[in-house]
C-alpha cells in the first residue's frame, strides 16, 4: 500500500509543471458526425463521435475518444456495427486566434457485437453466425476548427481507423467528420 502510495505521490508532483503551463480553458469537447468508407468486411457508412480532451499546453492536448461505425456487410443486408475507444495524444497549432489545425494518433480498442449474417453466394444463400468481439484499434487523424466565439467552434476532420477483428478481414476505414466544437 505504502508503494502505491508513493507512486500516486510521484505521478501528481511530476505532472504539476504540466498543469501550470494548462490554457485559461484547459477542457475539450468535440460532437461529430461523418460517412466513412470501408474495405475488404464493411461497405461505406455513416459515423459518429464523440472526443473529451485535457490540453496541458496551447500545443499538446491528450484526448479520449469514443466512436461509432456503421455499415453494411459486404453481399449481404445486413448493417454491421462498431464501437472504439481510444486514447489519443493530440498536437495543435494556431493559425489565428479562431483558426486551428491539428494533427493526433492513437491506440485502444474496438467492439463488434454478435450477428447472423446471410451472405447471398451462388448458387445459394450461405447463414454465416459471428460471435461478438472486443479487439485493439488505433487511429489517426488529422483536423480543422473554426471558433466562431472564444469558446465555440465547427470541427472538420479527417481519420484513418485501423480496428484488429479477428474473425473477419481486417476492417480499415477512411471518414470524414463535421461537429461542434466546445472549450471549458
């Protein structure tokens, strides 16, 4: 106990000079929504997201996002759909005092839950059952934002998402996304 402890202790002074450096509104928000475009399992699909992000500096800010994939199972009817969580380190520079381009990568995990599938084959329909999978996933990005007041602005982004599903190819896609963005 006495070692964790002590290591709590090490952890919270070593980050002090980081939150001394923190912006006047250090806190994140992003809403997004967007179409992506999948291969090999997936067909194209629609997206949404959600991103919480603590900013250590004007420059480095570290985020945690939450993603939503939808799309439609290659020669069958069926919608697939993904949820990934990520930890994602992000860089930002200030163009103007409105203006923001930004640049993150990022690693965690994504979700698959089960489904039947009906795969229309030739010359008859094959029944295809997948179990529900929890898997790693990274991504990385690259993005715009506009504030139109100090603290509220439009974000445009766009992500590479590499997810690790074992029992289907590997599913990686290409979005493009439009939200809100929020600093408190």
């Amino acid at each position: 106990m006495k070692k964790v402890l002590l290591i709590a202790a090490f952890l919270t002074f070593g980050s002090l000079p980081f939150f001394a450096q923190a912006p006047s509104n250090p806190w994140f928000w992003d809403l997004n929504a967007g179409y992506n475009n999948s291969n090999k399992w997936m067909d194209s699909g629609w997206n949404t997201s959600t991103r919480l992000g603590y900013a250590f500096t004007d420059n480095f800010k570290l985020n945690f996002d939450m993603g939503y994939l939808e799309g439609k199972v290659k020669d069958s009817s069926v919608k697939d759909h993904i949820w990934t969580f990520m930890l994602a380190p992000e860089y930002a520079t200030s163009l103007t005092d409105s203006d923001q381009v930004y640049g993150f990568v990022g690693a965690g995990f994504a979700r698959r839950d089960s489904f039947s599938y009906t795969l229309y084959a030739y010359p008859s329909p094959i029944r295809l059952g997948l179990g529900s999978e929890t898997r790693w996933a990274a991504e990385a990005g690259v993005g715009y934002r506009h504030f139109f007041t100090r603290n509220v602005g439009i974000n445009l982004q766009a992500t590479y998402t590499h997810l690790g599903f074992s029992d289907v190819e590997k599913i990686n896609t290409v979005d493009g996304r439009i939200g809100l963005a929020v600093r408190f």
